[in-house]
C-alpha cells in the first residue's frame, strides 16, 4: 500500500524539527527528530487507514463521527442523565 507519508516526508519533517528545536535545546539530535517524525508518519498511516479520520492541509488528524444514529440526547447521555432536565 502506498503511502503519502514515506522516506521522504519522514527526512523532510525531521530537518524542520530539528531545525526548529535544536536553537532552544543543544542536546537534540537529528536522531530523536527522526524518531519522532517516524512516529508521527505512523499515526498518519493509521490514520489514512482509519475510514473515521481525516487528515486536513495541516497534516492534523480528525476524527470523524457519524451522527445520523443519534435521535436525542437520550441516545447520548442515556435517559434523563443529561443537564438541563
């Protein structure tokens, strides 16, 4: 299965992090960036695979619920358990 987050996201993401944190912490290393890029893609992955998710412009995961069973707030909260009553 292809995959839109591969290698070259993962290399791409990793510089950006690194770039970014290493000015305010001289101990990070381009190799926890990968790891947390690597991570991160992952999640992704998962998510592309999850007919629940989407992934907006931003690469920001969304969950997605389907509301067209819900017929009141009984159905949510169970009877009368909700405020307001």
């Amino acid at each position: 299965m292809k995959t839109r987050y591969d290698a070259d996201w993962i290399i791409k993401t990793a510089m950006g992090i690194y770039n970014l944190t290493v000015k305010y912490n001289s101990r990070f290393t381009m190799e926890k960036a990968i790891t947390r890029a690597t991570e991160r893609a992952q999640r992704l992955n998962e998510a592309l695979a999850d007919p629940t998710c989407e992934i907006d412009e931003h690469d920001h995961i969304i969950k997605v619920y389907d509301f067209k069973n819900i017929q009141s707030l009984d159905s949510i909260y169970g009877y009368k358990m909700y405020c307001g009553d």
